[in-house]
C-alpha cells in the first residue's frame, strides 16, 4: 500500500493518492470537495520493451551522458549511515532542443524509498528509472550512457539544479532549483484505514484528471 498526501501551503491534506499495489488499484481522494475517483496505478515497460519501441523509432532516441560519484562523505541520518552521491546528467543540443544539464546533489540511506507508483523491483536497477531526467520528454526516450553507482536507496536531503540552454524556438534558457528534505523518518505500523477512501465521501469520475498518479 503507498499514500501520498499533498498539503500545499496547508497543515492538513488537500488531497491524496492511495495506491494498492496487489491490485493494481487506487484512489485519488480532495478532501475540500469530500470526493473521490479510483484509478488504475501506472505500468512501467520492461527494458525489452524500449528496446523495440526504440527500434521502430530510432528518432525517438535521446543520448543523456550520466555520471554519478560518491563523494565520500559519510553522514547520519535517522540511525541509518548515508552516502553522499553526486549525479550528472547532460543532453547535448540537437534539432529540436538546446540542451542541458541538471545535476542530483544528494544524501543517500540504504532505505525503502518514496515510491508512490508500486514500481516492480526491476526499476531500481535501470539508469532509466533509477537516475532518471526531466531533459527529455515522451515521446522521446533518454537512452542512458551511465557510469558510476546507481543512486539506490531513500534520499533524505537532495538538491536538483536543471540548466537548459535556449531552446531552438528562441525561448531563454531558464535556470531551476528544487530542494527536498525528509524531515521524519518512521517505520512504525500504520492503520490499514489510512488507505480507504474517507466514508461519506462520493465518486467523481472526472476529478483531479490532471493529476500525475492517473497515468494509465
């Protein structure tokens, strides 16, 4: 079972995502409108299957050179020894894109981490899954060149910085960063109630349809 609850600039949930990984199944929940719609939680394709999908469109291939280092720092984090790992990913410009490089600066336990979407074991062990970048969008597909560790584990302290060149069109390359911090850390039991939709709440088909947990 995975939820996720997104507060906004709030102290309680605005809404949330409940994902059964048994079934397959999930709700997406808006506690302010007491509605609810289920949703069928997102496939992830094997390996094999980019391959031919990349075989019948080769266009579609986008080379991201990847290069992960440990730096060698060593920190505790919620009694659990943590690496400090380093990733970069780089796009070089081509004919529909300026190019990039957007750099992980992250902490690293050897933990279960934030999976929201039942992902199947094998995604941990892909540079595509498990690096991952936002330089290429579908229905383009990053074809990885890695070296280094895969950056496996739970990041409890992670800086994204994303630089994009000018884009082809004209448009200003744009500098952009994020910066995540898991603040608690629990592995205590849960209420198996936390993961049904709230009772008194009604079925909206429609709601929160542009939501990312709805991938189908």
């Amino acid at each position: 079972m995975r939820k996720k609850d997104s507060l906004g600039d709030q102290t309680t949930a605005l809404f949330s995502s409940i994902a059964n990984c048994d079934t397959k199944t999930g709700f997406l929940i808006d506690f302010q409108a007491r509605e609810y719609r289920t949703y069928r939680v997102m496939k992830f394709w094997q390996v094999t299957q980019l391959q031919d999908y990349l075989q019948r469109d080769p266009e579609r291939a986008i080379p991201i050179e990847s290069n992960t280092v440990d730096t060698g720092e060593r920190k505790t984090f919620f009694g659990h020894p943590a690496k400090h790992l380093v990733t970069t990913n780089r796009r070089a410009p081509d004919k529909s894109s300026g190019g990039g490089e957007e750099v992980l600066d992250g902490w690293y336990i050897d933990h279960e981490g934030q999976d929201t979407d039942c992902a199947p074991d094998y995604v941990h062990s892909e540079p595509y899954y498990a690096v991952g970048t936002t330089l290429v969008t579908y229905p383009d597909v990053a074809q990885f060149h890695h070296t280094g560790p895969l950056t496996t584990g739970l990041a409890v302290k992670l800086t994204y910085t994303s630089k994009l060149s000018p884009a082809k069109d004209g448009s200003p390359g744009r500098t952009m960063t994020d910066e995540r911090t898991v603040e608690e850390l629990s592995d205590s039991p849960l209420s198996p109630s936390l993961f049904d939709a709230p009772p008194g709440f009604h079925e909206n088909p429609q709601l929160l349809r542009g939501h990312s947990s709805s991938r189908q």
